[in-house]
C-alpha cells in the first residue's frame, strides 16, 4: 500500500504516445517498474488501440536502459530534451571527456558515434505485441 514511484503517458500528441516512469531509490531493481510499464502498456492497448509507445531515457541512467530492453523496447534514435543549438554544441565540447565505456557501449547500440550523442536523450520503442 506505499506509494513506490508512478508511471504514465507524457505525451499523446506524437504518434506513438510516450511514456514516463519514476519510482523512488528504495523501490528500484525490485520489479516493480518492469510490472507497471507492462501493465500499463497492456492497458492502452485494450481500451485506447495503442500498440506503439517510446519512452525517452538519459544516457547515463543505465538502470531505465536495462528496463527498456528488458521489456523488449528497441532503439529508436535520440532527441533533443534541454539543450538546443549552440547550447548543445557548448555541452558536448565541454563533457567529450568524459565519455565512458558504457556510453559507448550505449552508443553502438544506437549505431551512433558517442560524442555525437552527448547532450541528447535516447529514445525506445515498444511494440505491445511483442512486449516480454
């Protein structure tokens, strides 16, 4: 009965509707984010018709990665979030050292060079009828 985090859809004006999920430090790597994404994928796509979502995840948070593919997501590119234009030229300059394996690592799976991805987010898609 505690309050562990929410999920929910962020966006319903692209066509595939994208979700957000956030769940509290003492909440995470117990399942519960795998359960409700799922479910409420399920959901959407019983009362609304939605069979595609994407979700957009920060390079760095390599737990949200692993739910992604843990659920099925696939990638589907990146997309500007707070930086734009010469903002984002300035940070990935500034942060290209700082580049680690894993973002590399992140980077190949996104057929992508990592300092061309600094600064975005990532984004997955899902597909409900292949969902795991």
């Amino acid at each position: 009965g505690d309050y562990v985090g929410y999920c929910s859809v962020k966006n319903l004006v692209k066509g595939d509707w994208e979700l957000a999920i956030e769940l509290k430090t003492e909440a995470c790597h117990k399942g519960y984010g795998t359960e409700a994404l799922r479910l409420l994928m399920q959901a959407l796509y019983r009362l609304a018709g939605r069979r595609y979502f994407r979700v957009r995840v920060e390079i760095d948070n390599h737990a949200s990665q692993g739910l992604m593919k843990k659920l099925g997501a696939v990638p589907n590119g990146i997309s500007e979030f707070l930086l734009h234009g010469e903002e984002l030229e300035k940070f990935q300059e500034e942060y290209k050292d700082m580049i680690t394996d894993e973002i590399r690592e992140v980077a190949a799976e996104f057929c992508m060079e990592a300092e061309e991805m600094l600064g975005y987010v990532l984004e997955y898609r899902f597909d409900v009828e292949t969902l795991k």
